[in-house]
C-alpha cells in the first residue's frame, strides 16, 4: 500500500507544506519515525520531536507554527490526532478485509448467516446457530448450538463459543477466548469428593464489548453472565458463573471476578485484580493493580492492597511498612529510657 | 423442550398442588423466577420468594407448609433440591447430546475409540490413541500420539492433549486447555543463555478430574506430571511439570504452581494463589485468595498473605498495619513526653 | 524404541560394568528407577541412590568410584549429566519426529514453505506467509497473512499468530499461545465510552525465544512488541503492547507487562509478577514472584512485594508485620508506664 502526501492530503481535506510527491508506506510514531512512515504531532510536549523525526510526513494542526526549520512534509488538519486515528482505522480495515465463506468451514444446515459473512477454514458452527451482517469469524473459531451473533462481530481465529450464548452487536473477541465454559459449581459429597452441578445458563455479551485473548467468561449455573454493552477485558482475565460487569468499565489482563459478584459502570480495573465472589462493586470505582477485594465497594471509591483498601491510606500505612524496623528501634529506645526513669 | 408439571410431577414421583397443565420451558431460580420457569425452594431463608415468584413451578420439600397463599404450581417432593439436580443434569445431557464421528475430523489408522463416541469436526487423534467408551471429542480438539483416554470423558473444543498423557475415567477438559506442554526447564550456559533440557515425562489425570478453560497443566521432565481422582481446577491454572495434586483439592481460577511441588487432599485453594517450586502441602489445607506461598505447609492449616502465614494471624498483623499511622504518631508522642521527663 | 546397554555405551562412547545384554526402553530420575529405565548419577548427593535404583542402568562418571555393591548396570563416560541431556534430547526428537504436509491443512497459494516441513491436519496457513526450514506445524495451528517464521520452528498445536508477525530461528510457541492480538488501546469519548484505537503493529520473536502454553503476547499500536532472542516465557504470560524484552530473560508462569515497559536482559522474574505500562526494568534483575512493580528498577536489583522493594529490606520488614500485635502491646505498656510516671 503506497499513497504519495497529496492523496492522502486529499482525503483528510488538508493543506500540504512541503514535498506534495512523498511516498508513505506505512504509520509510525513520531519519536520512532522512519522514511516513507507517517505520523502525527497533535500534544505539544512532542513537538521537538518533528525538528528531528524521521518521518516523511507528519499530520499537524492548522494552528501549529513552528518554531525552527521543519525538514519532513506536513499535512495540516483541524484536528490531527483524530485524522489520524481515521487513518489507523482504514489501514486496519485493509489488514482485516477478509471475505467469503471458506468450503473448508463447518456450517450446520440449520444455521443462518447474514449477508457480508467472512467464515474462515476450518470454523464450525453449531444448529440452530443465527449469525448477523457482516461477521468475520475467522479459522479455528467455534460456535456451539443456538449461539445468537450479532452484527459486525469480529470472532478471531480460536475463539471458543460454548451452546446457548449471545453475542451482540459490534463485540470483538480475541484468539483463545472461552466464552461460555461450565462455571465452577460443585456439592461436596460425604467422602470428600465433589458432585458437578449441572451449568445449564449462559453468557451474554451486550453490544461493543471487546474479549481479549484466552480471556475466560463461564455460563452461569442458571440465567445469565452478562457483559453490558462497551466494556473491554483484556487477555487472560476469568470472568465466574452469574456475574454482572455493568457498561463501559475496562479491566486490564489477568484480573478474576469469582462466582455472582457484579461490577458497577465506567469502573478502571488495573491488572492481576482479585474479585471474591458475591459482592458488590459500585460505579466509577478504580482499582490498582494486584488488588484483592473481599467486600463491597462504594462507588467512586479508589482501592489498592490485599485485602483492599481506599488507595490513599493503603500507601500511607505502607510508606510506615517500610519504616518498621526503624519504628521497633524507637519502641526499644523508648522502653530503655523508661527503664531508666523508673529507676531515678 | 416443553412439559407440563404434571410430567414432571410424575418423573420425580412428586405431588402437585396447583395447575397440573402448566407448562415448564426453562429452569431457573426462585429470586428470577420467569414465566414458564421451574425453580426449587429447599432453604427456609428462600421461602419468602415463593410467595412473589413469577416462576410456573417451584419444587418444594414434602414436608413444606406455606404461611402464605401460594400462586405458582408446586411440586411436593421428599428432597426439593437433590430433584432439581436431577432434573438440571436430565436437561444439561440434553443440551451436550452430541453423537457420531464426523467425516470432517481426522483419525489415526492406528487410534482405536470404544463404542458410544462423539468426534466433532475438525478434531486430531493421534497414532496409537486409545479412546473409552462414551466419550465427547468437540471440533478442534487435539489429541497427540499414544494418548489414553478413559470412559465417559469430555472434551470440549479446543482442548490440546500432547503425546503420551493419560486421562481417567469420567474426566472433563474445557475449551484451550493444555495438558501436557513442555515443562519450563532450561540448563544456563557461561554466554547467559539457556539451553532448554527435554520434557520427555507425562501428564496423568486420574478419573473424574475436571480441568477448566485454557488452564495449561505441563508434562513432567521425566516421570509424570499427576494429577489425582476427584481433583478440580478451575480456569486459567497453571501446574507446572512434575507437580502433585492429591485426591478431591480444589483449587479456584488463576492460581500456579511451581514445578515438584506436592499438595495434599481434600485442599481449598482460592483464586491467584502462587506456590513456589518443590515444597509440599499438607492434607485439607485452606488456603486465601493472592496468597503467596514460600515453604511446606501442615495438614490442616489455614494461610494466607504472601508470603503466607497461618490465616488469623496474618489478619491481626493486617489490623494493625491499618493503624501503623496512628502508631507511629504515639511513638512520637511518647519520644515527646519522655524528653519532658528527662529534662525535668 | 528398546536398546541395549551395549547400543547405549557404543553410542555414548562409554564403557559398561555390569550386563551388557539389559534391555532399556524408558528414561528416569534415579530415585525413581524402573525396571528396563535409564538414569544416570551426577552430583554426589544423590549417590545413595544407585544402591538402591531399580533403574536398570545408570551412567555415572569416569571418576565415580562406588563404596558399596551396585546392582544396576553402569556405563561410565567422562561426563554424565551431559551424556544422558544427550539421550533426552534425543529421545524428545524422536517423540516429535512429525514430517509432511497433511492434505487436510489449508496453505495459501502466495505462501511459501521451505524444506523439511511438518504441517499438520487443520493448520491454517495465510496469505504471503512465509516459513523456514525445517518447521513443525501442528493441527490447529494458525498463521494469519504475511507472517514470516524462520528456520527449525516448532508451532504446537492451536498456537494463533496474527498477521504481520515476525518469528525467528529456533523458537518455540505452544499450545494456545497468541502473538500479536490487539493491544488494548481504546480513546475515551464523552459519553463514558471507549473508542478503539486500532492496532497496526506486530509481534517480532528474536531467535530462539521460547513461548509457553496459552501466554499471549500482543501486537503493538504502532510500531513492534519486541521478545529479543533467547527469552523464554513460561505459560499463561501477558505481554502487552509495544513492551520489549531483551535478551535472556526468563519469566515463570502467569507474569504480566503492562503496555511499552522495557524489561532487560537476562532478568529472573518469577511467577505471578506484574508490572505497570511506561517503566524500565534493568539487567540482570531478580523478581520474587506476585511482586508488583510500578517504578523504573536499576541493573542488578533485587526486588519483592507489591509495591515492590529491595527483596532483603522488605523481608526485613515484613518480619516486623509479623510481630505488629506485640508491638503495638509494647507501646500500650510505654503509654501506661508514661502515665504513672508523669502522675509523681
């Protein structure tokens, strides 16, 4: 894919200042620009980045003057971070073109797919399966019976669908992502052993929820685990049997909610977080990293440590953690002198 | 799947009181009763729903006297919940009743499967795999050369069996598990790289071990890797080669496992837990969520922290580092007033 | 696959005490000898241990000089630990000695596969990929478009690779790994939703870097997520964006990297450690496991606990928690013996 400045100038409605017959190839940011990369300068504090970048042609603001000689090509937009982010979107776009149902795939005769379909080698889907416009399930994907997917899904080569889940529209799911395994239900037995209990529900997933890669959601026992619409997970995050995560929270790799807790809206959760089971995290909550969180949370509450604790405080005990030592010196010290007191 | 209650009535040799014609589609709970919907009420801090539930039928214990008017069809029974159990493991058989060897699933010539099979599409069987009787192979999944695998187990789609591992009777593997990769074990050479040392050991599950989604349980250097009968574990674990696990623990999603270590039976293990290498873990042993554990552990202890210590102590200390502010601020007031004293 | 001692001594160049004649089909640690099993006796601790095998041989060093009866039969060389890594490996090969290109695996036409390839049933090849020489290609496997893979590779069964990426000599993915999924990058919008910021980047392995089960790795926004060669990653890892790993270093299981943090060389991370986005990690660094990094951390360190620490201060400290109770006992005690004395 080549565009010389003056095509893409072009189709972002910008001005050109420099060479209009530059050739771009590909995208690059601007501190790790290359020739024939293109990339963008929209936060001052990267401005002295364009005097020395290697980039053939940087997208800028209208407003930017610079300050010294600039040696790349500058297109100039109302607003350079979002024309190129739209860029980014259609140079994806083209990565990500695949068409056509494969006659290496596995589709059940019972099953419906809606117009715009990419179905890759080697994908299986299941009875009754109904799947919208303009999917792309890639190789490997499976999609067990009476799976509902919405439209423009984007399912990634490996993705696990486990019968009677639903997926709405806009959702992503990574590589290795389960969807719908049993959730981990036992009754203990006399002899110390354990009896399944059936997981007869299922998982749902709102519209525009994003599942990262061999990310984990179990069905539940009974009714539903349910994703509301805009939430991302990130990889390798296990979701139990019966929880709610509500719209629009992110949640960064390897966290785990256990059995039947729900998460409130807009929630920021760091990595490697730990959820007990059946409790109540409110809206707007931020969680630090490797947090461990046995107890409901209020909303707009920001928490760290295991157990958790409102963040502040947790830093502020654990700044005296670190002067222990010292403290049981001062305890000793104190005990002498008391000694001696007592003894005048 | 339609029935009436009294259908239903009459395969769990129960009495009906209310409506014999009402239909049930779906199971559900008492607290989310639907329409159609069959519940159970068997613990007594439930029995106020069963005057509000919206669920058709609800499965009561025989000895079960409302002290409100009941408006749903109940059905008497000696024990409420083992009969919905029932009916949950009838439903759940009918959803997986998945039979036949697929045309589009590849076979060794050399692999033999006993009678009762299901072998999905675009599932591998390796040379040499034996195969029970019953047993469920989902599309995608892999089973390597000279594998054994027992009667009645499961194994869901994209489950990955490398060569040589044995799977008991009645075990079940869900979605992107991996049994049986290479144990992380490398020798270090003089220029600081590794030189990786052969895995050439095994993975043995005993019968009816469960094994959740994308938990990767890694082959032994030599010997095996072994993992014993009624053991569960949840998703995203990691048990690293030439691990014990003994009969009937239980471990929750996310936890790992150094190589050699050995645990004990009838264990908890809560979530995120981390064991180090080669130390072993008494029987019935508690163990808290994130707990980090350094050295060998007694039977029945109770631990958390990282690193762990005996659970109730480590959450007094918790208590007090809570208060370490306000410690430090008596200290300081003590040094004060001792001063005070000695200048006096 | 049965030899002799006499085959095995020949091969090794080594020379045999006992009976040539006995049949060796199986490999094993000496404390663990079975019968027709091979092991071998390197360090002298171990040395009671050949009393006592039932390993029917053992290679031991030249040197060795027994100080009891040996009922097994030796073969002595001039180094044993290197001689019987010799027979693993060898060993390991022939377990893994796939070759072919399965008529049941799809390979695009602009592909290109160099010699000695194994492709395996249900592997999906894409457009423009091309591979070295020598590489195992097990079922399951996925190579998205234009992905390049170097000479002796090993992709096991399921690896997903997005297009794009870049694996070099020698490396190793198992079973379940991702390389080169999204990052998660998403812009906020004002409405409390996120948009997706699109991944153009990809995933470059250096050569011989080894990657383990179901550990993901993603793509970088723009750009290269860099693994520098000889790093090995053990299962259920977490790489995210735009990270780089330099050379050697060596991470256990369920790790995790936040976005375009740079790890050094020939570092020793242990399991369940999470580290934030944007901080440079030093050489040579040694991270206890489930410690939580949050700040840049200098060459040579060694560091524990969440947040992290010099390992020996917080252990130091961490022996004071555990005697908070007491201590807050002892400066009750000061606060009372203050009392009584400011009342004289």
């Amino acid at each position: 894919m080549k565009f010389t400045a003056e095509q893409i100038a072009s189709l972002l409605g910008g001005e050109i200042v420099g060479d209009k017959n530059v050739v771009v190839s590909t995208l690059c940011k601007i501190e790790e620009g290359t020739e024939n990369g293109m990339s963008f300068l929209s936060n001052p504090k990267y401005e002295h980045y364009i005097y020395e970048t290697k980039a053939s042609v940087v997208i800028v603001n209208k407003s930017f003057v610079p300050e010294k000689e600039v040696n790349t090509t500058m297109i100039k937009v109302e607003d350079a971070y979002a024309c190129f982010a739209k860029v980014l979107d259609i140079y994806n776009e083209f990565l990500l073109n695949k068409t056509g149902v494969s006659s290496l795939s596995f589709i059940s005769s019972s099953a419906s797919i809606e117009e715009g379909a990419y179905v890759g080698e080697f994908a299986y889907i299941g009875e009754g399966v109904k799947i919208g416009k303009n999917a792309k399930i890639y190789p490997h994907v499976y999609i067990g019976d009476n799976v509902t997917i919405g439209d423009n899904v984007t399912l990634f080569s490996g993705a696990k669908i486990y019968h009677l889940c639903i997926i709405g529209n806009g959702c992503v799911i990574n590589s290795g992502a389960v969807i719908g395994a049993d959730g981990f239900g036992y009754a203990p037995l006399e002899d110390g052993s354990f009896k399944k209990i059936a997981q007869i529900g299922n998982v749902i997933l709102e519209d525009n929820v994003e599942i990262g890669a061999n990310t984990t959601i179990d069905r539940a026992t009974m009714g539903s685990t349910i994703i509301r619409k805009g939430v991302k997970l990130d990889n390798l995050i296990q979701v139990a049997h019966n929880v709610i995560i509500d719209q629009n929270t992110v949640m960064a790799a390897q966290s785990g909610i256990a059995g039947s807790t729900k998460i409130g809206k807009n929630c920021f959760i760091g990595g490697q977080v730990g959820f007990s089971g059946h409790i109540n995290i409110g809206d707007r909550v931020k969680i630090g990293a490797q947090t461990g969180i046995m107890s409901n949370i209020k909303d707009d509450s920001s928490i760290f440590g295991t157990p958790s604790w409102e963040a502040r405080s947790y830093m502020r005990s654990y700044s005296f953690f670190r002067k222990l030592p010292e403290m049981e010196l001062r305890i000793r010290e104190l005990e002498n002198k008391i000694k001696e007191l007592e003894g005048k």
